[in-house]
C-alpha cells in the first residue's frame, strides 16, 4: 500500500511526539498499558501487522500534534522480523519511536492463562481442564525466542509482580519522560521476590545494618523520618550510596552514547521496604538535578495498590 503524504512538515522547533510501541509476552499486561495510554489521550491501535506500520504513521502524520500508541505481538508472528527495520527505517526518517516491552516471569504467566483459560497465541494443544501447562510453558519459551531482539532494542517493564493500577503508572510515567534522551529509573525491590527483569544494574544492600530489627521502625518505609534517621547514621550505608554514586556518575555518559532512553537501576535488599527504599529515594534526590529521574518502589506500590482495591 502506497500513501502519498502531501501533509507540511512538522517545524524544526515543535517536537514530534515519539509512537509509542508496546509489545511484549503474551500476558503480560499489554492491554493495560494500552488503555492507560488512551485514557491519557493516546490515539491506540491493537495489532497492528508491522507491514502496515510505516504507511500507518506516515499518514498520521498529518496530524502532528497526534500522540500514537501501537501494540503488536505475536499474533502477527509471521510479519515480526520486519518490525524492527521498520523502527529503524522512521528514526532515520526523523520519526521518533519508543518501543516498551513487557514481560514476566514463566510461572506468573502460566498462572495467569490458567486462572483466565485462555489460548496462548503459539499454542494449539488443550487437555481436558483448558491449555496444557506444558504446552503453555513451552509455547511461552518460544515467544520469548521469537521476541528477544525486540525486547534488547526496548525499554522493559517486569510486570510478575506489579498490579494493573501500578502497570498503569509506570507507563505513563515512562512516556511522560520521553523527551529527554536518557532517564534514570530507580527501582527498590526486595530479593525475596525476586530481581526485576527490568533492571540494568542490580546492587545488592543486604550487607547494610536493617531497620527491620529494631522494633519501632519494622513497620516503618524507607521514606519514614525514623528509618531515614537510623539509616543515615550508619557509616556503611552513606559509604554504599557514596560508591553507586561514584559508579554511575562515571558510566552515564557511556550509556547516554549507547542511545539508551531508559537506564533501570534496582536496588534490593530482603523485603524491599526499608534500606532498598531509602537508597532509591536518596540517589534519585543526586542524581535529579543532572538527568531526569524516576523513581519505583515494587513492594511498596503492590502494597499500596492491595491496599485500594
């Protein structure tokens, strides 16, 4: 399909909002972030095969001022391999594009399709109590063979522990800041759940002295006085968050050279509510002046959201 675009081009001076592209693993939560990127006034189409991607946004392109939000999977599988040199080929032509990817952890999806008993896209094999989990496991592994040179091009979000509300903001968070062309995401998380897949860098604060022992902060976060205190008063935490200074300050222009749009940074330690949390909310505070930051809490968000519904 051919569309002559005779629309004026965009000025130089107005900045041409980037498409925002998700894809992911098959249950990962793409439909969510879809919707919270329309109710944030995105105009949003679902699978939409990447043949029809470049001619699609070439027309949409009458309209500048137009944010663009697409999902594809796989259940355009044969078309993917040309997803990504379609992405190359609107950067080149000027067309910014921020590609997120979610995913999760097998046993969180192979829970998820056996509560809904749903069809994974790739698999055709069902027993009598809905899609066989080993057929499940499998065609998930496929998928992620099919869809990890799209994943190391995007900016990835773990959903295996997130909720809808928490999914919701991140995304739009994440498009919020994609302007600049390089954020910082601090990410506190408790070991005991599990890393982030979504993390760049992992440090591990569970050598540091714990709130969690002394019994009037246990129930207290990292962004409570009382643990800010305790925490600040401990020479190995100020000499530990001295040293990922001293780290990032000295790669972050490597990473910004590397055209990455996102750097996630996870911070852990046992239950990702006091010293991860303290950590995270104190080198986004150094750090926010000399590049955009943000900052995630995994925990402490999954409880807060529990908490609402």
């Amino acid at each position: 399909m051919h569309i002559n675009d005779s629309s004026p081009a965009t000025p130089a001076t107005e900045k041409v909002p980037p498409v925002v592209l998700i894809s992911g693993i098959s249950g990962s939560g793409k439909s969510v972030a879809l919707n919270a990127l329309e109710d944030a006034g995105y105009f949003c189409v679902d699978n939409l095969p990447p043949e029809l991607l470049h001619d699609f946004i070439r027309l949409e392109r009458k309209f500048p001022s137009r944010r663009l939000a697409i999902a594809a999977d796989v259940r355009t599988a044969s078309s993917l391999p040309k997803l990504l040199p379609v992405i190359d080929a609107l950067r080149r032509e000027g067309t910014p594009v921020l590609p997120i990817f979610l995913d999760s952890r097998t046993e969180t999806l192979v829970r998820r399709f056996s509560e809904t008993r749903r069809r994974h896209p790739l698999s055709a094999e069902d027993d009598d109590n809905g899609l066989s989990r080993t057929a499940l496991g499998e065609a998930i592994e496929r998928e992620r063979e099919m869809l990890s040179l799209l994943r190391e091009i995007s900016t990835v979000i773990d959903t295996s522990d997130l909720r809808p509300t928490q999914l919701r903001s991140w995304v739009r968070q994440l498009v919020g800041a994609a302007h600049s062309s390089l954020t910082l995401v601090f990410e506190s998380f408790a070991f005991k759940h599990g890393v982030p897949r979504d993390a760049d860098l992992v440090f591990d604060l569970r050598v540091l002295p714990n709130p969690h022992y002394v019994r009037e902060l246990r129930a207290l976060n990292g962004r409570d006085a009382g643990v800010i205190d305790f925490l600040r008063a401990q020479p190995e935490v100020a000499e530990m968050l001295a040293q990922i200074e001293g780290f990032l300050a000295r790669w972050l222009p490597a990473y910004e050279q590397d055209q990455r749009s996102y750097l996630t940074v996870a911070i852990g330690c046992t239950g990702g509510q006091h010293r991860s949390v303290y950590s995270a909310e104190q080198l986004a505070a150094r750090f926010r002046e000399r590049i955009p930051t943000l900052i995630r809490h995994r925990e402490i968000e999954a409880r807060e959201a529990a908490a609402h519904q």
